[in-house]
C-alpha cells in the first residue's frame, strides 16, 4: 500500500516528464502554424474607391468616358503595383461608404469624381514621398475628369 | 483646396517659407525655366488666337507669372541664384494659325505640368500643396487647350508623365 506522501511524489514526477515531452510537440506545432495576415496597406481604402469609380463608368461607351474609366482603371493597376501587401493578400477590408454606392446619373457621377479628387488630394498631401508623385497624378488626373465631364 | 479651379493668385506661395532639399531646389530650377518659357510661347501665340482664346492665354499667362515669381522668390531666399529667362526659346512646330496657337499652348502647359509633377516628392507640407495646384492648373489648362485644339484624346491617366 503507497502512503499518499509517495503518491504525490510520483504524481509529480509524471507532470515534469509529460511537460518534458510535450513542450517540444508543442513548439514545434508553432512553426506550422499559419502566420496572421499582414495589415492591408494604408492605400487599400483608396484603391477600393478607384475600382468603385471606374465601375460607375462600366455601361456608358461614349469616347470621352471611356478615357475617363480607363485612367480610373489604369490609376487602380498603378496602386497595386506599390501598395504592400497587394490588394487580395491582405485582411478583408470593408468597403467604403463611396465604394458601395453606386451613382448612375451624371450629376451624381460628376459628384463621385468630385469627392473622388479631393481624397486624392488630401492622401497626396499626407503620403511619403515615394508616393506622392502617383497619388498627385491621380489627383491632377481626376482634376482633369471634372474639366472634360462639365 | 475645394475644387479644382486655377488659381493665378499663386504670388503668395509658400515655396519660399521653409528650407529646401537640395533635391527640391534642382527641381524649381527645371520648373524655373518651363515657367519662363511658357511666358515666351503665351507672349507670341496669343495674338493668333479668337476673343476667348486670349482671354484664356491672358489668364494662364498671369498664372504663370505669379508661379515664376514664387519660384524666384524661393530659390533667392535658399540662397540659390535663379537662372534668368532665355531671350528666346525655338518653337516645336511653326505658329501659323488658331489651331497652332492652342496646340503650342498644350504642348507648354504639358512641360510646366510635368515639371512640377516632378516636384511633389521633393516637398511636403505646404510646400507640396502649392506644386500640386501649380501642377494641377497646367494640366488643367492643358486639357482646355487640347479640347479647343481637337486634340484626343484630351487627358491622360497620368497628367505630365513623360512616356
């Protein structure tokens, strides 16, 4: 018969070796485990907003609108060219509240552009320098699009 | 900045309040000499152009003017001796005509765009704010001239970048 005082000891000692043992599996279960996505990049709300405006021109296949959506498209490539992680790699972001409306008339697509220039005004304003030079030619672009869409 | 209006009011740029890069001050440099020939072009294509024409070419001509003298004030207090106008400039194509006229006009404000395209990332600040309306209104002026021109098409993806 085991005094409980030999009880404890052996009960013990099977908790240092089980900790021995399964420490290792443990850590070795950290290397295999997936890594967190990387935070989107701070453009990612800008270039969803790119996309949106370019999607508001989709039906309408008049000369002049389509050098107008073609510039939003090609303004969209070019952030995804700098942006890190790229867009899709990242962590879902909501869309905005300009990405999900969705304007049909002129005015209210002359007014998308409008609210669509000044953010790239203001993100041109506040961006690093390497890429200030993108975003200002987005902005002077969508300047540009106001001019030709009067 | 609220639209994307010109504004020719540019003599009170803040290009001058704070210490350039040397970086910056090469590219008001270039910036410089665009500004100067943009004068040059205005000054001998106006005369052929229709009543709103020269209204249009006497507009951008005090713009540029305003733009030249925020450059020299800049580069004067960096200490960084501006480069005066050349006497004369050799036109891209001969000025014959209106339509010649509106063609040199864009292809002008074309270069000034693009020069001072290339000054945003040299400055931050306010100093950047005042490159890009500076840029914005050439590009701006430029896509007025080509659409009188009948120039297609009458923007680009990327105002003032050089292909």
């Amino acid at each position: 018969m085991q005094t409980p005082r030999r009880t404890q000891r052996r009960a013990l000692l099977r908790a240092v070796v089980g900790a021995a043992v399964v420490a290792p599996a443990l850590a070795a279960c950290d290397l295999f485990k997936p890594e967190a996505p990387p935070p989107p990049d701070p453009l990612t709300g800008f270039y969803l907003d790119t996309l949106a405006l370019a999607a508001l021109y989709q039906t309408d296949s008049r000369p002049l609108v389509a050098t107008v959506r073609d510039a939003h498209k090609a303004h969209a490539a070019a952030l995804a060219a700098i942006m890190y992680p790229p867009p899709g790699s990242a962590a879902p972001v909501p869309p905005s509240a300009a990405a999900s409306a969705a304007p049909a008339t002129p005015a209210s697509v002359r007014e998308a552009e409008q609210k669509a220039w000044q953010k790239a005004v203001d993100a041109c304003l506040t961006a690093p320098a390497e890429r200030a030079t993108l975003l200002g030619e987005i902005a002077v672009a969508r300047a540009c699009h106001l001019e030709v869409l009067r | 900045m609220t639209s994307p209006s010109p504004s020719p009011s540019a003599s009170a740029s803040p290009l001058a309040q704070k210490p350039l890069t040397a970086a910056g001050l090469e590219r008001l440099r270039a910036t410089l000499a665009a500004e100067n020939a943009a004068l040059f072009a205005y000054g001998r294509l106006g005369v052929l152009l229709d009543a709103k024409g020269k209204e249009e070419a006497r507009a951008a001509e005090v713009a540029h003017r305003a733009r030249r003298d925020a450059i020299v004030l800049a580069l004067d207090e960096a200490k960084a001796s501006p480069a005066p106008a050349e006497p004369g400039y050799v036109l891209p194509f001969p000025l014959t005509d209106a339509a010649s006229a509106q063609r040199l006009a864009a292809h002008v404000e074309e270069g000034v765009a693009a020069n001072w395209r290339a000054v945003l990332r040299t400055v931050e600040g306010a100093q950047r704010k005042a490159a890009l309306d500076a840029y914005s209104d050439a590009a701006l002026r430029s896509t007025r001239w080509r659409r009188l021109a009948g120039v297609t098409p009458v923007t680009t993806p990327f105002p003032g970048r050089v292909a």
